[in-house]
C-alpha cells in the first residue's frame, strides 16, 4: 500500500505546498491552508487539466463552426436568460447557494419539466424517496427523467455513459469523491478531481452538466476559487430579505453577459418563474411613504437595488442628531452640508436618522443622490414618486456627478419593474433606445427636486 502523504491546500485559491503557510504566496491569503491526505491509490491524471483525448491540430477561426450546436431550451424562462439564452452543449456549470434555498428543488424542477430532455439525476444527497416526494409535490410532467443516488463519480460516470443522457445534474459536488484519490469528500483536492473528471466527461460527450455547489458562511462557494475557474459558468442562487424571492444570477458565464438576473418564488410546489418582476417590490409600491428612495447600486460588480431610509425631525434637544447605519456617517454630514447650502434646506436644527434597508454596508458613492432624496421626502414629509430609481453621485458644489457601469445599474432598475432612473448628465453615451425606462439626466442638485414629487 502506498505511504499516506498529506498536503497542504489554500481554501481560497486551491495552491498547494508539502508544508503548513501562514500567509498563501499565491492569493495572499492569511491562515488559509488546510492539511489533507492524498495518497493515491491507482496511478492518475494530475487534477485539474482538461483532457481532450484525440490529438489536437489548430483550425483556422472562421472554419469552426459554432452554429452547429444550438443552445438548450431548459423549459424555464429565468434559468434560459441567466445561462445567456439556453444552455450551451457540453458547458458545465456550477450552481452555489446557501442550504435550504431551494438548489435541489430547482435542479429536480428542470429534470422533469416537459422539455424533451433525457434528463439523469444523480444525488448525493437524498435518498430515492425524498427525492421522488419532492417530485410529486412539484408535479412529474417528464417521466424520461432518471434518479440515481450515488457519490463515486466512476460509477456515475459509468452509469451516464450507458444511460447517454441529454443532461446530467448533480447535487452535489461537495458529496462526490474519485476512487483516484483518497482524501475525504467535501475536501478541495477531491472536489477539484471529481470537477476535473465530469469536465472531460461533459466536452467529451458534449452533455451539459450541473453542478449543485454549497456555499460557506462567508457567502463564498465552499472549495477553491479553482473551481469556478474550471467550470464555464457560474450560477448564485440568493433569498431576498422577505425570503419568498429567490434571485439568480451568473457570476461568471463563458457564453453570455453576467448582468442578467432570473427571479423565482419559492411556492407550496416549487418554484415559480416571476417573470414580471415589479411583482417583487408590490409592496414598495402601493403604499409609498415619505423618507424612502431607492438606489442602483452596484456590489463589486453585481448591480443591486436597495432601500435607502431617512428620518428627519425637529430636534427636542440641544445639538441635533445625525445617525448612519449602513453608510459613512462624515459622507453623510457632507451631503446634509450640501442641501443647506445650495438648496437651502435648514437641516442644521433637525436630527438626521439614515438606514440601509437590509442591514447591508454601501460604499458605493452611486447612492448620494438616493441618500439626498431620502433626507429631502422626509423632511418636507411626502413620498417621492412611484416606480423611482437613483444613480449618481453629489458633488460638493452640489453638481450631480455621473456613475461607472451606468447600463448596468439602467438594466437592473428596468428587470426589477422600476419606470424610471435619474442619473447624471454627465453619465455620456447612453443609448435611451435599448430601454424602455424612462431616463432622466440632471446636473444639478436643484434640478432633482423638480421632477421628484408627482
Ligand atoms: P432545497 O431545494 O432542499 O434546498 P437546497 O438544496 O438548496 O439545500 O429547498 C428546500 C426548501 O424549500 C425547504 O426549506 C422547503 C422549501 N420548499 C418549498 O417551500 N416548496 C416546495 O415545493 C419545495 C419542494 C421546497
Ligand atoms: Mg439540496
């Protein structure tokens, strides 16, 4: 038998070292490095390389013809648009969120959905009759689809060669282990051999493949940053704040645009496509109070839509209040300033209360405008108009400066269902023909306010 020999892997960027390193030298990291045994039984490729298995010769570009596989309906109108329109044949896509989100039911959703795919199931996770329950509450409409509970993934391997499907699902990666290594399953050494063995497999065949990915408490899919390398797409399956919204979104995705978003709620049987997402901010809307304005901000480079709360009121006491939570308290002082001076608000004898809806941090400096709006309707106590989204940054002399990946956040503001957007006029280049929101441009502070109240 072969001596045990241990390794040492970094949890963030998968690099590995024969001893134990405080700070990584390749992502640098501190305190990152896990041990793991990784004898190997039976004599292997090295993990992680592509194996294309015939001898390769190059083609000239435009001889390669890239029609030839049309994308894949998957029957679902969210998931198609998040993929980049349909999934691509042979891609292999790794699907991450949080336990209990609904991964499975919506990976299960897709396997026997009507939509003409040999679909193979293959779960780590459950056993046959939990997932067969689970089935009958969403309701079997294919019954070509095939379960199989299993974690080596030479034996799933094996059984998707015979069974040749249309698409191959697993739930999940963290559960699979190769026989070509003998570390634990779930540790990054096996999940980055089990990935590389169904990567060749899916351009091998040219199957799609997902992959169900658990995610750690940091919000970080669990296993290396390796492996979102490896795969062509990467997929984050989030709950919104009321936790009946699920959002999905592509991090990473080879054959299409990473802005698009797909919207599900979470229902008694499965999940439901929202496709008209204005659904989402109902509430939002039909009772609109006043000190609330809603910003396109973006999070690295997610854009997001977030509330921003304010309250002013006269202060009862000696020197007035000013409170943050979720933003830089001196920022806000600096924009209170600006109000005063250019626009005339007496702000200096009121305390001043902002929240970020959510109990989320925001650097972005896109939500000044939001943040003045907010202090602005709950001053003068009336709401701003419906179905309004702000984007853009105050300036100290009061000019309303422009924001970067502007079509990013005008795109987000429009999937969620928002009329219109006011940003910066210096916000140049915006094609107001891809849009159907209304786009309103404004240089200066005081001209915001004159299209804020209905
Ligand atoms: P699940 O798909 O098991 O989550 P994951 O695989 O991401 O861990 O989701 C399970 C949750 O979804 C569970 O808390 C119950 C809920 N659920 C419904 O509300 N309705 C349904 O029809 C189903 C199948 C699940
Ligand atoms: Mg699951």
């Amino acid at each position: 038998m072969a001596k045990a020999k241990t390794v040492f892997f970094c949890k963030n960027c998968g690099v590995d070292s024969p001893k134990w390193i405080g700070k990584c030298p390749s992502c640098g990291e501190w305190n990152t490095y896990v041990e793991e045994v990784v004898t190997k039984s039976a004599p292997g490729k090295l993990p992680g390389i592509l194996d294309f298995s015939n001898d390769r010769s190059p083609k000239a570009i435009d001889s390669i013809n890239s029609e030839s596989h049309p994308r894949i309906n998957l029957k679902d109108a969210e998931l198609n648009r998040t993929l980049g329109g349909g999934m691509v044949p042979g891609s292999l896509v790794l699907f991450g969120g949080e336990p209990g989100i609904g991964k499975s039911t919506l990976m299960l959703q897709i396997a026997i959905r009507k939509n003409k795919l040999r679909t193979l199931y293959v779960s780590g996770e459950e056993s046959e009759q939990q997932i067969k329950m689970r089935a009958d509450r969403i309701g079997v409409e294919n019954s070509d689809c095939q379960i199989l509970t299993e974690t080596s993934t030479g034996r799933i391997l094996k059984q998707a060669k015979e069974i040749n499907p249309d698409l191959l699902i697993i739930d999940s990666i963290q559960t699979l282990f190769s026989d070509s290594i003998d570390s634990s399953p779930g540790s990054i050494s096996q999940i980055r051999t089990c990935t590389s063995e169904l990567l060749n497999y899916a351009k091998n065949t040219n199957t799609p493949v997902f992959l169900i990915g658990h995610i750690t408490k940091d919000g970080t899919l669990a296993g290396p940053k390796v492996l979102e390398h490896m795969v062509d797409v990467v997929l984050q399956f989030e709950g919104d704040r009321n936790h009946v919204y699920r959002l999905i979104r592509s991090v990473k995705n080879r054959f299409g645009s990473t802005n698009e978003l797909g919207i599900y709620e979470m229902q008694g049987s499965g999940l439901r496509e929202v496709s008209n997402p204005s659904e989402v901010l109902v509430s939002n809307v039909e009772d609109s109070l006043s000190g609330v304005a809603v910003a396109s901000m973006l999070e690295g480079i997610r854009p997001l839509l977030i509330e921003i709360q304010a309250l002013v009121s006269s202060a009862a006491y000696g020197t007035p209040q000013r409170s943050a939570t979720g933003f830089d308290l001196r920022r806000l002082s600096m924009l209170l300033a600006v109000l005063e001076k250019r626009c005339g608000f007496k702000l200096g004898s009121k305390d001043v209360f902002l929240n970020i809806a959510g109990g989320i941090k925001v650097d972005d400096p896109a939500i000044d405008l939001a943040v003045v709006c907010a202090v602005l309707s709950s001053n003068v106590d009336r709401p701003l108009s419906k179905n309004t989204c702000l984007a853009a940054e105050v300036g100290l002399s009061g000019e309303i400066r422009p924001v970067s990946r502007v079509d990013q956040r005008i795109f987000e503001a429009q999937k969620l269902g928002y009329k219109r957007i006011i940003l910066s006029a210096y916000n140049k280049g915006i094609d107001t023909n891809n849009y159907s929101i209304d786009i309103i441009q404004v240089k200066k502070i005081e001209e915001v306010f004159r299209c804020l109240f209905e």
